[in-house]
C-alpha cells in the first residue's frame, strides 16, 4: 500500500528529522508509531502525504510516486489519505457540519469552495458521519464551543469525507484526557475494522500501541528503531525506542 524508499528529511541541512528510512506498510494495518517528542514521528506522518518535502528518497501509494507528482495529481493523491491533526485544525468560528464538509473540498470547484458551497449529497454524507460520530444534536453548532473530544470526532469525520484509504492520525489523542481518548482511538479502530482503512497513528504511550496496533513502528532520532507486532513490544524495546544517549 505505502513504500518508502531510502527516505530522509532534514529542516536545517544538519539534524536528521528522519534518516534513511525504508519500509512497506500493507493495506489493512493498524500502524502505531512510537517514539519520543523530536523523535521524527510528526515528519514522517507529514511526509506520506507531502506535507512536507524530503530532502531524499521516494515514496508511493500502491503504484502512484507521491514524491514528485505535480500538484493536480498530488491533489488527487491527498484525497486517498484522510489526516487526522493533534491540534484539531477546525476554523472555530463555523459550524461543525461545515467543518466536516471541507473534506470534500477536492470534490468541488475552486469556486464553490470560496462559498462553501457543497452538494447535497456530500452535505447528507456529512451529516452520516457526524450523526454516527455522536454528534447529530451538534451539527450547527460552532467548532469553537465543542470539548476536545467532541472536536477530535469533527476531525474524523472530516478526513471520513474523502473516502480514504489510508487514514494518518498525528497524536491525535496527545491533548485529551485518558478516557476520552480511548473513545478516539475506539473510533479509528472501528474504521479500521468495519471499512478496512488502513490507519497510521501517532502516539507517546506502549500501552495504547499495544492495546490499539496491528504493527508498531519505533522512531528515535529519525531512525527505525522497532518494527513488529504488538506483543514484541516488551521492556527492552521500549527501552530502546525512549532512552536517552
């Protein structure tokens, strides 16, 4: 589904965001990446879908090269990966149903976006998702006035629009307390399960990676430091993705 190929990023020319790294993920995992703040974990998220550039390598979605595709066809390939954001990415000041309409932005013209003039049939689209997401009583609501959790959920179903089939999550239950992002990461496993997206995720915790992944990944400094089940994941490669040089 996702190859990487040699793949390295630098933002300064001298520190490794991510170096030299190289791996296939399948369709249909559940990929939890590890790894500590500044571990590369963000970079490589951003990079699958070129938001930002790497400074080498090449990386693909099934047969397409996402490395180098001009920005039509870079348009067309964002809209196979939904993105899932830490810090939410709603325009606060509109309501939740229009929020989650901007992931069918790459359906319409540039015109109809200026407005925000959706068709019906995504707008009933969203209203599914966002009604499935428990958020049918908030749907005109304003972004700005929901809980966390509540505006994590707006975020699902934002990149849900899109149809993806990949779903990529950065730390998307880093600002929510433990119970409410067991719902999140409960949501993302069941569309793991019932839709067969593949999903890669972003988290601090082995716990969660263990209860939640089909496959972890651990970063440390840029680096492939961990790759395999879940239940591989003991004290010692723990201690391997998090210790301190």
């Amino acid at each position: 589904m996702i190859r990487i190929e040699n793949v390295s990023k630098t933002y300064d020319g001298v520190n490794w965001a991510v170096h030299e790294l190289s791996l296939t993920l399948e369709a249909g995992e559940f990929v939890v990446v590890l790894g500590k703040s500044g571990s590369g974990k963000s970079t490589l998220i951003r990079l699958l879908n070129r938001l930002v550039e790497p400074s080498a390598g090449r990386i693909f979605l099934g047969g397409d090269e996402i490395t180098g595709a001009s920005p039509a066809r870079l348009r067309r390939l964002r809209r196979r990966m939904g993105m899932i954001f830490q810090e939410y990415n709603l325009v606060p000041r509109l309501p939740v149903l229009t929020n989650a309409l901007t992931g069918a932005l790459g359906e319409i013209s540039p015109a109809a976006s200026l407005f925000n003039h959706f068709p019906a049939a995504a707008a009933k689209r969203a209203r599914g998702h966002l009604v499935r997401l428990g958020l049918g009583e908030r749907i005109y609501q304003r972004a700005d006035r929901l809980s966390g959790g509540q505006k994590q959920r707006v975020g699902i179903a934002r990149a849900l629009m899109q149809e993806p089939e990949v779903l990529l999550a950065d730390e998307p239950v880093s600002s929510l307390d433990p119970s409410t992002s067991k719902v999140i990461l409960d949501i993302l496993q069941g569309v793991h399960r019932d839709r067969g997206v593949t999903v890669i995720c972003n988290l601090h915790l082995p716990a969660l990676a263990r209860d939640y992944g089909t496959r972890v990944l651990g970063l440390r400094k840029g680096r492939l430091v961990f790759d395999g089940p879940p239940e591989n994941l003991d004290d010692s490669a723990v201690h391997n993705v998090y210790d301190e040089d």
